[in-house]
C-alpha cells in the first residue's frame, strides 16, 4: 500500500500541477485500498454447517431403528426395552433446551449415537 501511496505523490518535474489529475489520483488510492482491505478480510465462519442445518428433516435415526428389531440391536447392541430403560434413567441427564438458533437432538437419539459409538471398533489412541 505504501508503494501505491509513493508512485502517486511523486510528480513529474516537466508536468504543472493540475488539481483535478491530484483529486483522480486520490480516488484511485482509496480505490486500490478498499480493494485490499476487502481482500484481506476474514472468511465469516458459519454458526452451523449447512448439511447439520438440514439435520430435522433428515434425522431419523431413532424413527428407523425402532421399526426394525434387527436393526436396532445392530446399532445400539442392545435391546428396546433397554433402551427405553436407559432414556428413563438418565434422559434428565442429558437432555438439553431447544434454542432460538436450533432445537436439541432428542435424547433417544443421542443415546443411540453415543452407544454406537462406545460399544463399536473404533478405536482412538
């Protein structure tokens, strides 16, 4: 920026000095900065991805697992009635409150997702 600002102040010695040339000179700076400024601005990162955006109409983890049997012990590698159990006991725990920018995973399903996850292969070390 401070190049820009020095090849525009330094006038020719032949040239007389024209106010109106000055004055397209200093536009063309402030131009040039705003330009700059614009470039170097930080990307604004989002409040939520957009496919988690999406998450109330595509989420139906627990509606799917709880019509099938099979698929639901496959999951959560443990029974309905279990389950249900678990929601009773500690669903108060772990509840959390809808917002203004985005409604709470229901409980089910976090339970179902975090069982997934402890009683799966994955192994993180």
């Amino acid at each position: 920026m401070a190049a820009i600002v020095w090849a525009f102040d330094s006038e020719p010695f032949n040239e007389p000095h024209n106010p109106a040339t000055k004055a397209d000179e200093m536009t063309l700076i402030v131009a040039a900065y705003i330009v700059l400024a614009e470039k170097r601005k930080k990307r604004t990162r989002m409040w939520i991805r957009p496919y988690l955006s999406r998450r109330d109409t595509l989420d139906s983890v627990d509606k799917e697992l709880m019509l099938d049997k099979y698929l639901f012990k496959n999951f959560t590698r443990m029974s309905k009635s279990d389950l249900k159990f678990l929601v009773n006991r500690i669903g108060p725990n772990i509840q959390r409150q809808d917002t203004n920018m985005r409604n709470a995973i229901p409980v089910t399903t976090r339970l179902a997702i975090t069982l997934r996850t402890v009683f799966s292969d994955w192994r993180f070390f």
